[in-house]
C-alpha cells in the first residue's frame, strides 16, 4: 500500500529542497556582513516604533472555529462514503446506514441553522 | 537498513526536535508553525503504520484547520513572553516533578497492556487492504451510537462558540435590506402643514445688515 504514497514522499522531498536549497545557497555563496541598520527591520524608510504582530478581531476566531467543525463532518463522510457500497448489501443495514449518517448531518443543520439565524456568518 | 525503517527514524527525529521546538521557541508564532511540523511528521509515521485514512485527516483538519485557529488564538492574545517566562528556572524543578510522575504512571497502568510486543498484532497488510473501509466499517455499523454522540459534541461546540464569541455590533452600517423594503412611506416622511404667509423682511434691517458686512 505505501508504495502508492511514494510520489507523495517525493513531492514533500522536492517541495523542500525547493525551498531550503535557494536560501542555503544565498547563506552559503553570498557574502554576509550584517550592520545594525542591515538586520533592523525596514519599513517604507520609517523607524519601525511597535510589533509587527497586532491583535485580531474575535471574528476570526470564530469564522475559524465554525469551519472546523465542518471540516470535521467532512472528515466522518468520508469513510461512511467509501465503505456505503460495501455494508449496504442487506436493504436492512442500507436503511440504517443511510439514516444514521442523515442524523448525523441533521444534528450539525441545526447548529448551522443556529449559527446562520444568531448572524454569526455575517461579516457586518 | 530498510527504506521504511530509514524514514520512520527520520520522521521521529524531526517530530521529536519540532516538538522540542514548540515548548522552547520564544516567539509563540515560531512555536505554532514547529506545531505544524510535527504535525506532518506524526502524520507520516501513521502513514508507515498504513493508517491513511487518519494520517491524512492529520494534515486535513490538524494542519489545515486546527493550527489557523491556534495562530489566531496567539494573535488575539496580547502576551508579554517575558512576564510569562519569568521564575521558569524556579518552577523548572517542580514541573520535571510532576512530569515524570504522570509519565510513569501512565507507563505503568498503560504499557504493558497496550504497548508491550505481545499485544500489538502483527499487522502485515494483505493486498487490498483499505484502512478507510475498515474504519468505515466499525464506525458506521457497531459504533453508530457514539459516532451519533460526535455530531452532537459538534452541535454544542457550534453553539459554545457562537455564544461565546458573538455578539452585534452597534456601530455598524450594515444595510437591512428586509427592513428598507419593508419602509412605508410614514415611517420616513413627514408632512408638515405651515402657515403660507410670511413676514416680509423690511428694507431698513437688510441695509444694516449689509452694512455691518
């Protein structure tokens, strides 16, 4: 089974040494002489006065937060899809598992229907 | 050696040192981003282990969701590193303490009964084998009662989280847009009756007027 991820392993090889190779060949080629006005942080000529970093909305938090718990519904369709054809040979256990996964999906509408109706995916 | 061999001490050599990494970077964003590579790196030992279906929910919903967050919630916060690492050698000793204590304890009531030799099966893959199928399978047939219960817990998570991060806005310019259809024309016009006749300006008072400009 690996065996088919291999391309996978070397896509992951080449997209770092993609990566890394060039900065390693300026790092290790070019010549490196940093002063304080080199390694400062330079902003459009002005002197940098705070952080880089600033605090964010809680709105993206929660746009974040809403998408991965779908994110994870996708993640429990998915093997429910790839094993459907094989369990549903009996009408019994097609029904069941046809339904469970409508629960399932039924259960999840009405937080989105929740999150949707409190204007929750409203930008503003 | 083996190849497989070659890449899971590789794997578990950069797993190892990035979540060193995590606990030891000063900069928070770093410590997330080395979160990240060991994330991929646990998902490629759990590949070699022909789990597919879970590595590859690792990098799906870990790497590509859960770590957004996480960098959120570092950038929301408004940490002072340095307060935070203040006293660190004091606590050090006492932390290692603690840390071993649950290490050992977990090793003793776990070890040998889940990870001893003996009770891992040898699971050699046949061809054919699909880890998604068998995980399906359980899931969708014996376990349908807590894989039930899971939509739940995401239903609560849903509504925690809109409860506890939403709130409206007063100051915004949002159009209603149900609500300007809705507009009759009472609601924003008023007609008022005046009286038509005016006093007239008399000639005297414009002239001082004009004067005083």
């Amino acid at each position: 089974m690996l065996e088919n991820y291999f391309p996978v392993l070397v896509f992951v090889i080449v997209g770092l040494a993609f990566g890394c190779v060039p900065l390693l060949l300026g790092r290790l080629l070019g010549p490196h002489r940093p002063d304080r006005e080199k390694t400062s942080a330079y902003e459009c000529g002005f002197e940098a006065f705070e952080e880089a970093r600033m605090q964010f909305d809680i709105r993206y938090y929660l746009i974040a937060i809403i998408f991965i718990l779908f994110d994870l519904e996708i993640a429990f369709l998915f093997p429910w899809a790839a094993i459907f054809k094989e369990i549903t040979e009996s009408p019994a256990v097609r029904t069941f598992g046809f339904v469970e996964m409508f629960v399932f999906i039924g259960i999840l509408v009405v937080g989105y229907a929740y999150a949707w109706a409190k204007g929750a995916l409203d930008w503003e | 050696m083996e190849f497989k061999t070659v890449l899971f001490y590789l794997f578990a050599a950069v797993l190892v040192a990035s979540a060193l990494r995590v606990v030891t970077a000063r900069n928070p964003v770093h410590a997330v981003l080395f979160l990240v590579l060991a994330f991929f790196n646990a998902s490629g030992i759990w590949m070699l282990l022909d789990a597919e279906f879970l590595a590859i929910a690792l990098v799906m919903v870990y790497v590509g969701a859960v770590m957004v967050l996480f960098m959120f919630v570092v950038m929301m916060l408004d940490i002072n590193i340095e307060s935070v690492r203040r006293g660190f050698w004091n606590y050090l000793p006492l932390g290692l303490l603690v840390g071993t204590i649950l290490v050992v304890e977990m090793a003793a009531v776990l070890g040998q009964r889940y990870f001893s030799l003996d009770a891992l099966p040898n699971t050699a893959a046949e061809a054919g084998y699909s880890n998604t199928k068998e995980l399906g399978r359980l899931l969708y047939t014996d376990y349908a009662y807590p894989f039930e219960l899971a939509s739940v817990i995401l239903l609560v998570a849903i509504i925690a989280a809109v409860v506890l991060t939403h709130r409206e806005r007063k100051d915004t310019k949002a159009q209603k847009i149900g609500e300007q259809l809705a507009t009759r024309r009472d609601d924003r016009l008023r007609i008022v009756s005046m009286a038509s006749v005016k006093e007239a300006p008399s000639v005297e008072k414009a002239v001082t007027e004009e004067g005083n400009k």
